[in-house]
C-alpha cells in the first residue's frame, strides 16, 4: 500500500477537524433549540390576585415605620367610610409632615384591589389632588400616606364663623372641578369619586382646593360604561340614580359638585338642621326658588362683595343648578362646567332640578 504524502495526511486531517466541528455544532444548536422550547412552553407559576407589582413611584413603608411617625397614631385628623387619618412627621432630613389614612374593615374584594388602586393613585399628578406618597401593605394592616396640608378641610373653611371672601370662594370652586375633571377625563384611568364633599376637600397652605380620597371607591377602566354597585357617598351629596338601580357614571360625581358648588356660594349646608325657617332646610331646594323668584342677593346673605360681581354670582348658581338635576343626561360633563365657568360656553337657564319630586 502506498505511503500517503504529506499533502494528502494534512487533507484527511482537515476532514476530520471540520466533521467534528459540525458535528459539535449541530448538537450545540439541538440543545440549545431545545433549551428554548423548555422556558418558552414551561408551565409559568399562577400570579395570586393580590401578586401585583407596582409600576408607579409610592414608598413602601413598614407598620412600624408609620406607627413611629405618627407616635403611636396618636393625634387623629379626621375619620371617613374608608378609615381615620393621623398627622406623622416620617423622619426625612429636618421632617415632612404627612396624614396617615389607617385603612379599616379591609374586606375580601379591597384585599384583591388594594395595589391596583395604588398603581391608579400613584400616577395621578395635578394641583388639585391631594398626592399620594406611599403605602404599608402588611397582611391585614392597611395604610396610606398623604402629603400633610395645613389649612384643612373646606368643611371646616366655609362653615366656620368667619365667612371666607368671594374671590376665594370661586377660585376653589374653580380648582375643585379642574380637580375632577382630570380624574374623570384626563388621568390614565378614569376614577369616579363617589364622595365628593366639603370633608374630601382638602385646603393647602395657598388654600388652593385639593381632592382627596379617590381611588377609594369603585375604579372604573377606560372601557367600562356602567357598574351596579352598592351606595356610596354621603347623605345630602348622593345623586339619585344610587337609589334607582340605574348605571353609575361620572355624572354622580357631577351631582355632588354641584351641592358643594352651592354650599360655597352660600357658605352654609345642604341640610340644614338648625335653619330658621322650614324652606331653607334643604340648600339645593331653597337656592332653585330664589333664583327662579330673582332673589339672589338672599343666596349670599346680602354680601356686598358677591353682590358687586353679580354675573359671576348668577352664573355659578345656574352651573350648580344643572349639575343637580335628577336626570343624570341633562347634567354636564365636569369639562363642560370648567368651559362655563371659564366662559367659553354659554350657561343657558336650567330647568326645575327635580321636577318630579317637587310637583305638587
């Protein structure tokens, strides 16, 4: 047999080199192919309903974190449907004060949608809101941490001794529904407050009007038109289509607007327990007939400042008084009220508010 050169040793070499090359290869990209397949198709673990993770900027603070700031939750703030709130100063370079909202009677259906909620909240943004800094999430503990503002409630503002001038009394109604109609139209989802009253109001240092407590109640996705829930909201500020079993729309939250609206005209509220006489026991009612019988100047008691500006009194009073009607279609929208207010649309007369109720 014949001695292979050279030429011929380094040719058979060569063959075998690059055969197990190929051959390593395309057992390399089997594996691989099939290492692929497994994470791809590999049964993924079931998320729990309450595993959410939150893509917004609130803290997570610890109970004991919140317990030390407000000492022991010590001095109480305020108390509502969803819980009490305490002023606390979190321990941040020289100190910032906040309001602690302790969260209570935290139910099944809240425990799912807990930090759902907190994902809406947290990404709303606007000087009409109270913001929202952070949470405590441990088992049945509950909490939210606000900003702190000094000036309290408009509760406490308009009912109090001294009567707040007319200038701010129109720029907070102003503010209050820039407020809502962001929720309602301009935040990445749509929240229906469902409680809106002078205690929800929250007055900052400039006394401009801050929302709070949205996001509370129900939470309504941009693709949802109606929900059938169970009442919320606050006697003498709850629309009537609560009580009718009818489809629950941003419109509720037009009603009760529109009771704040005359409560900070008039500077007194809606139900008036200690009024002097039987008519005026109900603001709203009281408001609609003198402004039909042309008596405004009883609405704000006669003040000379309101009085002196006459067409912005007037125009208020009829903005209120469409956003009260029983039917829910003849309210506006809250941007149509901001264009009214503003005066870009006209306020046409509006009609008897509740035509049916006080027929007769």
């Amino acid at each position: 047999m014949p001695i292979p050169d050279d030429k011929e040793k380094s040719k058979t070499t060569l063959i075998h080199v690059v055969s197990a090359l190929l051959g390593t290869s395309i057992f390399v990209n089997v594996a691989a192919l099939c290492l692929g397949f497994f994470f791809i198709f590999r049964k993924k673990p079931v998320r729990s309903s309450t595993d959410i993770v939150l893509d917004s900027n609130l803290r997570s603070f610890s109970y004991e974190e919140l317990q030390e700031a407000t000492n022991g939750f010590k001095e109480e703030l305020g108390k509502g449907a969803f819980g009490v709130v305490f002023k606390g100063v979190m321990q941040i370079g020289s100190g910032v004060e906040v309001a602690v909202k302790k969260l209570r009677n935290v139910m099944q259906d809240v425990e799912k949608e807990f930090k759902t909620e907190l994902n809406v909240i947290g990404k709303t943004h606007h000087k009409n809101l109270v913001r929202l800094f952070g949470y405590c999430d441990e088992g049945q503990q509950k909490l939210l941490v606000y900003e702190f503002l000094s000036n309290g409630t408009l509760a406490s503002f308009l009912f109090s001794d001294i009567r707040p001038s007319w200038k701010q009394r129109i720029e907070i109604a102003y503010g209050i529904a820039k407020g809502l109609l962001y929720l309602h139209e301009e935040c990445s989802t749509q929240i229906i407050h469902c409680d809106i009253k002078p205690q929800n109001i929250i007055l900052d240092d400039y006394y401009t009007p801050r929302i709070s407590d949205f996001g509370l109640a129900k939470l309504l996705m941009m693709n949802q038109s109606q929900t059938h829930t169970a009442i919320r909201g606050t006697k003498g500020y709850v629309a009537p289509e609560w009580f009718r079993n009818l489809p629950i729309t941003t419109k509720v939250d037009v009603y009760s607007f529109g009771v704040v609206l005359l409560e900070i005209i008039c500077c007194r509220r809606n139900v008036d327990v200690e009024g002097n006489w039987e008519e005026r026991a109900i603001l709203t009612d009281w408001v609609y007939d003198c402004y039909v019988e042309g008596v405004l100047d009883a609405v704000v008691d006669h003040e000379v400042e309101a009085l002196g500006d006459r067409a912005t009194l007037e125009k208020f009073v009829m903005v209120g008084i469409w956003c009260i009607q029983e039917d829910p279609s003849l309210r506006p929208t809250m941007r149509r009220v901001v264009q009214m207010f503003e005066a870009v649309v006209e306020v046409h007369v509006p009609p008897c508010p509740s035509p049916y109720t006080r027929a007769g």
